[in-house]
C-alpha cells in the first residue's frame, strides 16, 4: 500500500456551530491505482484530500503515506515529505504568471536545491513527456486552459513523486479537454511504481478511474470501492 | 545564487509595473534624503570654513560664542594670559569682522576682514599670485580668489578701493579650502591694520589661536583658560559646537529632521504599499509552494530577498541622482551648499534597510498567514 487513511475525523468552528466535514474516514490505496474521490460539493471529498496530503492536520486518526505516519512529523518535515513524496496538480493551476512555462515546471526541483540548470533541463524532458516542449519560453497566461492544466501535470510529476493528487481537474476544461487529459494521465504517468489520488465531481472523466470511492455528508459511501473494516 | 533566490527575481522583475514604482518610490525617496541631508551638511561646513581654513589646533574665545562668525571681542591681557599657560607652545590674535567696501564706480559690497598676527601671520592662506610678505606694505589687503571674488570687480593685484573709508590695495590673491556660507568676499590683512581701519569695540582680539606643545597639554590648557573666565576649543571641538548652534538653536535642524522623515515616510509609504500589493498578487501562488512543500522560512528568504534587492536599487538610484545633481548645482551655483558625506550615505542606507525590513514584514505576514488548505478550497 502507499496510503492508508484510518478513522480520519474533521470538524469546522466550535459549539454548538460545529459541524463535521469527515467522519471516521477509513481507506487505502495501492500503487498503480487511480482512484477517485467523488461525491457532491460539500460531502468532505476536498477535506479529505487536503489531510491525506499532508495539508491539513485532522482531528483524529492515521495517515500513512509510505510507512511514515505524517501526522506524527513536525510542519517542516511534512512540507519536506510532501516535496519528496507528493505530487499536486491543483484545480487552478496555480502557475506562476511571471515565470516561464519551464521555470514553473521546475519549481519543484528547485525547491528540492537541485542545481538551476539541472533542475531546468529534468523540467524540458517533462515539457516534452506532455507534449509542451515548444511552449517552454511562454508565461502561463499565454496557454490554453488544457495546456495550462498539462503544464500543472508536468510540475506535479517533474520531481518523480510516488503519489500524485488530483483536485477537480477538469473543472476548468470543457468536456472534451478534460477527458483527453485524463487519458492522456492514465496512459502516460501512472505506472505500477506510482498512485493517483483524483478528487472530481465530473462524471464524463470516471471511465478513467480503476477504482471510485462516493463520499455523502463526510462519510465514504459503503459499497464504493473501499474495505470499511480495515 | 540559489535556485529560489533565482526564482524570487525573475517573480520581481518580470512585474515590471510593481518593479519599477518599487525602486522609483525608494529611489525618490532616498533622493529627497540625501538633498536634504547633503544641503545640511554643505550648511555646517561652509558655516565652519574660518575654523577650517586658518587651521588653529585651539581657538580661545568667550564662553558666549557659537559660531566663527559672531565672536565676541576679548581684552588684550587674556593673551598675554594664555602665553603663559604651561604647555602652550605660542598663542596669536586673530580678528575677524565685516568691513564695508566701496567699489570704484561707487557702488559697496560687504566683506569678511580677516586680520592675521602681524608676527606670524599664523592662519594665512594660500597664495596663488603674489606674495604673502607684501600684506606688510601699506593698506595692503590680499584677496581669496573664490566665488565671491567678483563682487568686487574681480581686482587684480594693484588694484584699489576704501573699507570703511581706508585706502586698501590688493597685493595677492589667495585660495582657502572651504568657501564661506554667507556669500561675502574674504580679505585678508594684518591683525594690526584690521582692528586699526575697521571700526571697533573696546576689545579687539576676536580669538586666540593656540599652539599647543603636544596634544596632552589640551586638557590643562583648557582648565587653565576657563579659570580665566574664558573658553579654549580644539578646533573640532568648535566645529561641533558651530554644529549644535545650527542643529538645535536656529530651527534649521528641526527642518531639515522634519523634511528628512517626510522623505522617508513617502518612502516608506509607496514601497510599503505596493510591495503589499506585490505579496498579495501573488499569496495564492505563495500557498500552492507551501502545499507543494516549501517551508515558511524558504518564502520569507524570497521575500526580503525581493524587498532587500528594490531596497539596494532605489537606495543606489537615489544616491546615484542626488549626487548628480549636487554636482551640477555646483556647476552653475558657485557657493552651493551641499555635500554628499559617508554620515549622510550611511543614515539613508539604514533608512532605506528600515522601509525594505518593513515591507516585507507586511509581506511576510500574510505568506505566514496563508494555509495551503485554501488553495484547496479555492
């Protein structure tokens, strides 16, 4: 396994307008799979992806992400782990506007303190993996929404991580974009060395997925593809 | 440079618009410092330029005077006096006063008379054309050849004119180091002839300058002279007290002070401001490299890297600029007063350190603030 959430719990404000976003969330997740989180807005899917990667400290329960429990790590080395390990691709991007296409793909390598040429030239073969290579000179803004989106791809995966996340990456993309996107993941990053968390409520895209897990009202869904005894 | 430095300037200077209002705002700022500062110092030291120039290592005088110009004259035993304190090696009168003088064609100008011991003639300047035993001929005057030196007709040697209705007649032309503040012509003559022709007091020694036998015997001079019921200074000792005069009792320091905070504050105020709006344009990105897994002390680096970087250009431009245009007004106004000193640099430097620690301290605090959550939740 490369991931396994147990009992994971998540509440907003305090008493009595507390409300739960997560509720003893259990799941794992195994290398080579491509699993989607989805369910409708508000049922806790982004809450749980933000504590799964090492974004949010949750409540209660476990995260293991590659047998390191990273709830149990200091805020510094979380952030270390999760440049080591975790790959994002976020639902806007979030691309440097005054940076190069190249220099954004690389920001990974360079907050890794890989040499700047180095780190510049791993981020061209990426360019090229996601068919951007020619747009390597262009800021951001310059790109397509679809091209854009490759180029989160390419920063995500630049680094070689071990567990990319996915947050809604189609809902900037039209229908046909997105689904190209997302075959073009299947196809061309995920391998049996690597797992992919996506979080979606996009139903044209699930075709891709190996395996869904449904979330309602911050709990997962029985029957979704998850082992709730585990 | 490291590879996230790298990335912070490329971040910085590819905003061109927030780039250049950045270092035109400290630039402009650190000129308006640097004018006002450099005026102020050009002020002190052309107020100081008879201390300077005549070169004493002590000025003896009443304990009332503040600056060169207005002493206050001292009775004649005082230097009989100090000539017999211990560890005086020679002491000499100096006078100092205004003579009014009348131009040949009528029309009159005032002047600084400088009166030189008739022994000595310790303090003398610098001779550029003529020579300096001539001031021993009669109504001899030797004129400084500076700015000033045409508001009386440009005289050559021979020429002649009245102060205060004497015959005087130019025999050299001389040069001195410092120009003096108030635009006036210097003429130098002998101690005797100025405190003859011009019109006086009862006492006639303006100062006494003061030779010590070594740098120790200042201190007992001293004792010894305000036991007198005088005041000795070194000469440094009188420039600074020249200083304090123009600083605290003529409200030209609270001025300059005032003016010199106002610079700093519109300093302090654009770049503060529009590096905030630089932060804030780009927190969301800031937020997706904590999610990504930069550390908060990596971010703050890029910040104040950013900040130091406008900081070091507008401070470089500014000064760059002020000294400029010091030079040309220089140039075209001869007695200009304004000089670029290592004080002046050195205090816009920390001010400049002041308005880039405080912009990205604002900066830094919402980078600080920002969880990477958000830029989950959008």
């Amino acid at each position: 396994m490369i991931l396994t959430a147990k009992g994971i719990t998540q509440s907003f404000g305090e008493a009595p307008n507390q409300t739960y976003a997560l509720r003893d969330v259990s799941f794992a997740v195994d290398f080579g799979e491509m699993l989607y989180i989805v369910g409708p807005s508000g049922s806790g899917k982004t809450t749980l992806l933000s504590i799964i990667s090492g974004i949010l400290r949750p409540d209660g329960g476990d995260v293991v992400v590659k047998g390191t429990d990273i709830w149990k790590l200091d805020s510094d080395a979380l952030a270390g782990f999760r440049l080591q390990t975790i790959g994002f691709v976020f639902q806007d991007y979030h691309l440097f506007p005054r940076l190069t296409t190249l220099e954004n793909v690389a920001i990974p390598l360079i907050l890794r303190r890989e040499p700047w040429d180095r780190s510049l030239a791993e981020a061209r073969k990426t360019l090229q993996i996601v068919g951007l290579a020619e747009k390597e000179s262009l800021p951001p803004y310059k790109l397509s929404g679809g091209e854009q989106q490759r180029v989160s791809i390419a920063r995500a995966i630049v680094a070689q991580p071990d567990l990319l996340i996915f947050d809604e990456p189609t809902a900037s993309l039209d229908g046909d974009t997105g689904r190209k996107i997302i075959a073009f993941v299947k196809e061309h990053i995920l391998n049996a060395q690597r797992a992919i968390i996506i979080v979606t409520h996009d139903s044209r895209i699930y075709e891709y997925a190996t395996r869904i897990i449904r979330m309602e009202d911050g709990r997962i869904v029985p029957g979704t593809g998850v082992d709730h005894e585990k | 440079m490291n590879g996230l430095l790298r990335i912070a300037l490329k971040l910085l200077l590819n905003d061109k618009g927030k780039f250049a209002t950045l270092v035109i705002g400290i630039t402009l700022s650190v000129f308006l410092m640097m004018q006002m500062t450099s005026m102020f110092s050009g002020i002190l030291y052309q107020s100081a330029s008879n201390i300077v120039n005549v070169g004493a290592r002590m000025w003896v005088m009443d304990p009332a005077v503040q600056t060169p110009q207005n002493s206050i004259p001292m009775p004649n035993y005082v230097l009989d006096a100090v000539r017999s304190i211990p560890g005086v090696k020679f002491a000499v009168p100096f006078y100092v006063g205004a003579g009014l003088v009348r131009l040949n064609d009528g029309t009159y100008q005032s002047a600084t008379i400088i009166g030189l011991d008739d022994a000595s003639l310790f303090g003398r300047p610098a001779i550029i054309s003529g020579r300096i035993t001539d001031i021993y001929q009669n109504n001899a005057f030797i004129m400084v050849k500076d700015a000033n030196y045409a508001k009386l007709g440009s005289p050559k040697i021979g020429t002649s004119f009245e102060i205060n209705d004497h015959r005087a007649v130019v025999v050299a032309l001389a040069h001195t180091p410092v120009p003096g503040l108030f635009g006036l012509p210097t003429l130098y003559t002998t101690y005797n002839r100025a405190t003859q022709d011009l019109p006086s007091t009862r006492y006639l020694i303006s100062y006494i300058l003061v030779q010590p036998k070594s740098t120790q015997d200042i201190a007992a001079i001293q004792q010894q002279v305000k036991r007198l019921g005088y005041l000795a200074l070194t000469d440094q000792q009188f420039i600074n007290r020249n200083d304090r005069f123009y600083e605290f009792q003529t409200g030209m320091g609270t001025n300059i002070l005032i003016m010199t905070l106002i610079s700093f504050l519109v300093g302090l105020s654009i770049a503060g401001e529009t590096f905030y709006m630089f932060v804030l344009d780009n927190l969301e990105h800031f937020g997706a490299l904590k999610a990504i897994g930069a550390k908060s002390g990596e971010l703050i680096q890029m910040i104040v890297f950013q900040s130091l970087v406008v900081g070091f250009l507008g401070f470089g431009f500014g000064v760059l600029l002020s000294s400029t245009m010091i030079a040309i007004a220089k140039l075209k106004i001869a007695n200009y007063a304004a000089m670029v000193t290592y004080e002046n640099l050195f205090m816009a430097l920390i001010m400049v350190l002041i308005i880039s620690v405080f912009s990205s301290y604002i900066g830094i605090r919402k980078v600080i603030r920002i969880d990477p959550f958000d830029v989950f939740r959008g």
